[in-house]
C-alpha cells in the first residue's frame, strides 16, 4: 500500500478516535493537566452560571477531589477578571446532554483542549469518513460555548476566556442538516446570536468602516506563551526601570507600572491569536487596526447561509426575513470591494482603519477565501489566479503569505498550512478552476504524503511549501506538532477530504 492510501486508512479507521476526548470523572483529571503551563498549583474545572449548582457540579464533586469553581455571567468578564483566571490553572466544563458530558475533540499533541477553528476542520474530515455524532459532539460545544462563555473560544482553558475564534458555525450546521435535520434550526440559532453578540457589536464591529475586526479583550502579558516569546519587545521597558524582565513583567500585570503603548501591542496580540493565524508579519503590532478579508468573508458566508436556512424553514425563525440577512451580505460585499479589493493588483487585502488604506505590506493566502464565500466577482477570482496563486503557490501547495523576509513566524512563508489548503480548493472549485484547485491539492497531498514517509507515519500541523527534502521540518518559533498516533487534526481532515475528492 502506498503512503497515501496508508495515511488515508490510518485516518478513516484509526486517528479521529484517537483525537476523541471527553471530561468523565474517569478522564477529566488528565484533562486539567496544561502542557502549555507550568505551575504546581492545583488545578480546578471552571463551570459557567448555568451549571452551578446542578447535576453538573454534583457529578464532578465527588471525582478524585476535584476543585469546581464557578465564573460570572460573561457580560461579567472585565480585562481585571480576565487577567486574574487566566493564571488559574484548569479548564472550562463543556456541554453535558443526559447528565453526561457530550465529547469532543482536540487538535493532537501538546493540544489537549477544545480549540476554535481548529474543530471546525475536524468536523468536516469527520462527516468524510462518516463519523457524524463525533461531529455533532463539536457543533453542540460550539453552541454551549456561545451561551454560556459568551463566544466560541480559542480554546477552553482560562487563559482563553477574552479570545474568540474565526468563525465557521453557519457552514458546519448545513454540512450537517441533512443527518440532523431537527437540531439545525437550534444551531443556525447559535450563529444568528454569535453574529449579533460577538461580530457585529463593538469593539469587533469597527463603526467607521461598518466591517469587523479581531479585537480580544484582556490585559497583561498572554500567560500560555512559550518563555521568552516577548523579550524582544520587554527588554527595552525592562531597561527603562532598570528591572530584569521578569520583575517588569510582573510590576506591568500588576498595574504598579503604566504603559499604555505597551498595552497596545499586547491588545494586537492577543487579537492576532484570537485570528487563529498566530503568529504572522501581517497582524503583529496592528492587527486589532485592521478589517480583515478573512473574517469578513466567514461573516457573509454566515450572512448567506442564515438566508438559506430561513428561507428552507420559514417557519422557524420568527422575527427573522431572508431579505433583511441577504441585504446584510450585500452591504458587506460593497464594503469589501470598496475598502478590501485591490483593482490595481488583483487581490483581496486587509484595511488598516488607523491608516485607511490597505494593509498591503504582505499578501495572505486568506485572499481567497471571498471565493470559498462566494462573494467574489467572476472577474475578480480571474484576477486572483493570475495575479494572487503565482506569489503564493509552492511545490507544496499554498503557502500561508506571500515570500518576505525569514522572521521564524509559523503563519508566514515558507509554512503552509491544512486550512488554507481546503478553503482555497473549494473557492477555486465554486468558481470553475477545477484544474488549478486539483493541482494546489496534488502538491499538498504529495508533500504530506512525502513526510509521512520519511518520518514513519508521523502527520504534522503544518509544511514547508518549498520543495525541500523534509517538508516537515520547516522552522518556526513553536516547533511543529505532530504524531503517528492520532496525526493532527486538521491536517488529517484536510487529506481526507482532498485524497477522497482528487486522487480517487
């Protein structure tokens, strides 16, 4: 059997359970323990209001001594409240369905929580091989999460309570209507709440231009960073007081030193992770600033779909019209083609509302998601195969920004990454380049399939796009995940889905 059909077996038969968790009292202590954090403080599982005092705290009460500690409402979560959980160690309680907790799945590796977008793809690989409950389990987190945390988090730890994730939840719901028709209403409900509370209020609805933004709140240095991620941008405050960076930092969280340019960086930062794309050239120091065409094209795909499913069951949703969400969507394409279009060089770039103008320094594979929206123009996705794939498409596939200068950020050039991958194949697909979209897929699916080799079946969260001997060990800050065991998640789904559509 060749590396491919292999790794595609391994997959359908062996990775997604391996991937699989879920907080029983048999399993929920391993679940608190952090690999990201180093503490020897007691953990503790944080419940939202809604399970205080329930069968829910009664079930784990009694588990191996357990800690359960309640959090406030979420309109509660102040940037002093934010800062405080997140240096308690432990994680947040997800959704139980007849008094037992629903399962859910993780990225793999050190990753041992419930992550943002990273499920959305799992999700999809999952209905692939049809797993359709597993892929239920995350849907139904998803929703518990909007509820009860106030957005579908980064990840449910502590430390994530201000961050959320690109948002996918309109799309996974249809992918799933046909096999749970009665929960679909109740999930596009889940998508019409994160639509109105989370992305089209302030601070992630940007008034001057009527897009939105990633905009995480908090305050402080992010806790789960690898030591010594910051010192670049600490040691020169550090100096400045005359104080190792240690002691600054803890004088800056503290409140006992004020830095308010400081505070702004960490307010780009910890929105550049609520993105998903952590790190990248072109969110460090400005990504709050900027509207951005990934998340304003998951934001009409939301628009659409919500369209669809009212006008599908009419009946479901009262106080709601197809027209008023199909005229939301139109207004967000003119906006996107007013402010993110760029007619001159055929591509899709952010807008940098401080500057108003484009944020063009570095060119994103997330230009074509307008596509897998489908809320380009037939015109503009000819522009982007001319004039976007030659500066992003490698032997590998596409890579996640365009070639700059080597700063050892994971979402630049030369990594490329799964999601990137998928979204840009079905944009080309929905647009008629099937050719091109087959040939971005050959390339990733063979440089996959060429780690996998050479590493004795390990699959990673991401590639060099370069045509070099070990595509896997391309070299970024956090290393690069990976495992024979369970793969990773996205990655295993983005191959299932690809092996299955185009190598078949």
């Amino acid at each position: 059997m060749d590396a491919g059909a292999g790794l595609r077996e391994s997959i359908r038969n062996r990775f997604w359970r391996k991937l699989e968790r879920v907080l029983t009292k048999a399993k929920v202590e391993h679940a608190l323990r952090d690999s990201k954090r180093h503490t020897d403080e007691q953990s503790a599982l944080f419940v939202p209001p809604s399970q205080k005092d329930t069968h829910v705290t009664e079930y784990y009460k009694d588990t191996h001594e357990i800690i359960v500690k309640c959090l406030p409402e979420a309109k509660d979560y102040t940037n002093d409240f934010l800062y405080k959980a997140g240096h308690e160690p432990g994680i947040l309680s997800l959704a139980f369905e007849k008094d037992r907790p629903i399962p859910f799945m993780i990225p793999g590796c050190r990753f041992n929580e419930f992550y943002g977008w990273d499920s959305y793809f799992i999700a999809r690989g999952l209905v692939q091989d049809g797993y359709y409950d597993m892929a239920r389990g995350v849907i139904k987190q998803f929703a518990f999460e909007l509820f009860n945390y106030g957005k579908i988090l980064n990840a449910n730890r502590p430390y994530y309570l201000g961050r959320t994730q690109p948002p996918f939840v309109s799309d996974l719901a249809w992918a799933l209507e046909p096999i749970f028709t009665n929960e679909f209403v109740e999930w596009i409900n889940a998508a019409i709440f994160e639509y109105n509370t989370v992305w089209m209020v302030e601070p992630r609805l940007d008034l001057s231009t009527g897009l939105s933004r990633y905009y995480a709140q908090g305050r402080g240095v992010p806790p789960e960073v690898e030591e010594h991620h910051f010192d670049k941008e600490l040691a020169p405050y550090a100096k400045k007081y005359n104080l190792t960076i240690d002691e600054f930092v803890h004088k800056y969280d503290m409140l006992e030193i004020e830095e308010p340019e400081l505070d702004t960086f960490f307010l780009h930062d910890r929105s550049l992770r609520e993105s998903g794309h952590d790190v990248t050239s072109r969110f460090v120091y400005c990504c709050a600033d900027l509207v951005t065409v990934d998340l304003n094209s998951l934001l009409y795909k939301y628009e659409m779909d919500i369209c669809r499913a009212i006008q599908a069951y009419p009946d479901s949703f009262p106080g709601e019209s197809a027209k008023k969400w199909r005229d939301r969507a139109k207004r967000r394409k003119k906006l996107m083609n007013e402010l993110l279009w760029d007619d001159v060089n055929g591509v899709f770039y952010d807008y940098d509302i401080k500057a108003k103008k484009p944020h063009n320094r570095i060119l994103s594979a997330t230009t074509f998601w307008p596509l897998w929206a489908g809320l380009a123009t037939q015109e503009q996705a000819a522009r982007l195969v001319k004039e976007a794939l030659p500066r992003l498409e490698g032997a590998g596939g596409l890579a996640s920004t365009s070639k700059l200068e080597d700063n050892g950020w994971q979402w630049d050039y030369p990594a490329c990454w799964a999601p990137h991958q998928l979204l840009a194949w079905e944009g080309l697909e929905k647009y008629g380049y099937h050719q091109i979209a087959e040939r971005l897929a050959s390339k990733w699916l063979n440089q996959v399939c060429k780690s996998y080799k050479i590493t004795d079946g390990v699959v990673y969260e991401k590639y060099d796009v370069r045509d070099v001997p070990n595509p896997h060990a391309v070299m970024a800050e956090y290393g690069n995940q990976g495992s024979s065991e369970s793969g990773f998640g996205w990655t295993n789904a983005v191959f299932a889905i690809g092996w299955d559509k185009y190598c078949r």
